[in-house]
C-alpha cells in the first residue's frame, strides 16, 4: 500500500484544480509519483480540497481488513470524503484476478459509510478510457466510457510545478535502489577510518570539535545538493564523504541536528540523503533512508516516504526514528496537522 499526503508547507503545494474525473485521474500519477496498474487509487478531500491518497493493489482487496484500515486512516487523516478508482489494465490472462469491480466498489462504500465518510465517486480506468460506476445517465456516461486525456492543464500544472509521474511503482523504489556491493567496497574502507578518527578525537578531547566539524559540512552538502537539486545539476559527494556523513549520521545527536534543521525549514537535503542511502552499506544506511523518508513525508510524497522508512527498518530494525515515521503513514497523519519538532532546550 502507497500513501501521499499534502505537503505541510503550504507554499510548497502546486494548486491542481480540478474540474471533473478526468482532470482527476490525470492528477493521479502525479499524487502518487508514479502511473498505477493493478490498483485502487482512494483519493480523499475535505471541504473540496485534497488531504490524502492511498493505493492499494487490486489483488489485496481480497483481504478485507486492509481496505478498511486504509480508509480508517484516511478518515484520522481528515479526509471526509472520498473519490476511488480501480486500475485494471494488468488484469489479463496469466494475472491473478482480483476482487470483481462490483465486489470492490461495494467494499468501498460498506468501509466509508463505517468510519462516517461520504462516497462521492468510484472510477474504472482500462484501456486508456475510464467509466463512472455512480453515473448511469449515457449523455454523461456513455457504456463505452471516456477517453482519458491525451493532455490537459491539470498535467502541464503538476509538470511545471515540479511533480514527476514516474512509468510505475519499480521506477519509484529504483530512486533509492542501492549500488553494487563492487561500487560501495571503497567506502566500507573509508567508514572504518573514519570510525576510528572520530575515537581519536574523543580520546584526545576533541570529540565536541570533531562533532562541530562534521555537523557543519553536513548542513554544507545539505543546502548544496538542494542548489543541485534546484538547477538540474549532478551532485557529487565523494567516498571519504559519503563515509564521514555515513558514520556521523549514526550518532544520534548528529542525525537529531540535521533531522530538526530540515523540520524548521533550512534546507530540504534529499538528493544527498537518496545519494548517502544508496551508496552506504547496511546499517549506515538506515540515518540517511530515514531523514530522505521524513522530508518526502513533509513535502507530501508519502509513497517515496513509506519505501525509504521501510528500507531503513530493514536495515537497522532497531531504527525507532523509522518506525515513527511508519507510524505517521500508516495512521494516516497529515503533515500540514503535525507540528514541527523542536530538540528540547538545554539548561
């Protein structure tokens, strides 16, 4: 199961209006990140506007309970209303069927009517076309159905507001696909050096220094790979780098520092938090995977968020900061409702 939520900075939210169910299942791809295929898309709104989208795989519908928990956690979320629509292009020969279309759009409404959401509409996309199951009215909804929209202003809005729909969901986990055990053999080296310099420095009483130091170039690289980020250029971080940043991030305060400086909005740091997870090794990685998570999370890509806070549980299954941010998703919490966090004052 995927989620997006609506970003907490509301400057950063591109306005998509949306005037119809075209307009909306073009905007589809784009909430999610990538094109769905096999899915039920649940899109939910409160007073007209979007708080929260989940996917779930057509073939999971015929497990009841994660439809309903699904549609619980939106309605914690504060989605109110709810907008679905089942993507059945992959259903075919050699696929397993799922759940019939009728059975789903039952389920759909028997879930929302027990956590008090209104139905306002369930969708069928096949074959390039969609149809209404709540219209039977042929001037509006013609038994052929509706060709989506080869374009529209709602797509060219969320590509020139930076929001990318990826071919499906492989090409989203491939963002924090890790490099070969060959290409990350020079930076398992470097760790172990730079583990031990960092012991030096306590044993010769320049651990607080030694801290300053790396926390500084972290923030540096951070507002770098944002500049990066910003103009299209590639970023490059070099082993020794990635391996100092690799071993700061597991100290604790370290990744506090950086974890509250991008809550209060300093920098955002996810190019170098996808380039230091995929290029560290197991457990390292998991610092990193987590704060890319949390800042996809903040920024309203809950689908990028839930793989990365996965990815770090299974690296570090200890990683608590992960598990929170799990928690965040699967509960349906909505980041603009969430205030930002703050480390506790020193005396």
């Amino acid at each position: 199961m995927t989620r997006h939520n609506l970003a907490a900075r509301e400057i950063d939210v591109p306005t998509l209006r949306i005037k119809g169910p075209g307009d909306l299942l073009q905007a589809v791809p784009y909430l999610l990140g990538f094109h769905p295929q096999a899915s039920l898309v649940i899109v939910g709104l409160h007073a007209s506007r979007l708080v929260v989208t989940v996917r779930l795989d057509l073939v999971d519908l015929a497990t009841p309970h994660l439809l309903g928990g699904a549609i619980e956690a939106m309605h914690r979320g504060g989605a109110s209303e709810l907008v679905a629509a089942l993507y059945d292009d992959a259903v075919g020969p050699g696929v397993r069927r799922p759940v019939r279309s009728h059975e789903a759009v039952d389920s759909v409404h028997v879930e929302a009517a027990r956590v008090g959401c209104t139905v306002l509409d369930v969708l069928r996309v096949s074959g390039g076309r969609w149809w209404s199951f709540g219209c039977a009215v042929p001037e509006c909804c013609p038994p052929e159905g509706r060709a989506l929209p080869s374009a529209s202003s709602v797509a060219a809005a969320a590509t020139y507001a930076g929001m990318v729909a990826l071919p499906d969901r492989a090409a989203l986990n491939a963002i924090l696909e890790p490099r070969s055990d060959a290409d990350r053999e020079w930076v398992v080296a470097a760790i172990g050096r730079n583990e031990r310099a960092g012991v030096q420095a306590v044993l010769d009483g320049l651990g607080g220094r030694h801290q300053r130091s790396v926390k500084r170039a972290l923030f540096a690289a951070a507002r770098g790979a944002d500049a990066c980020d910003a103009t299209g250029e590639q970023l490059l971080v070099v082993d020794e780098d990635v391996a100092r940043f690799g071993v700061a991030l597991r100290e604790i305060p370290i990744r506090d520092a950086v974890w509250m400086a991008a809550e209060d909005g300093r920098f955002d740091g996810r190019a170098l938090w996808a380039d230091l997870a995929r290029r560290l090794p197991t457990p390292y990685d998991a610092p990193p995977l987590f704060l890319f998570g949390w800042c996809a999370w903040r920024s309203g890509n809950g689908a990028l968020a839930g793989i990365a806070a996965e990815r770090a549980v299974s690296s570090d299954p200890g990683y608590s900061a992960a598990d929170l941010l799990l928690a965040a998703l699967s509960r349906g919490l909505d980041p603009r409702r969430l205030p930002r966090l703050r480390l506790p004052r020193t005396a």
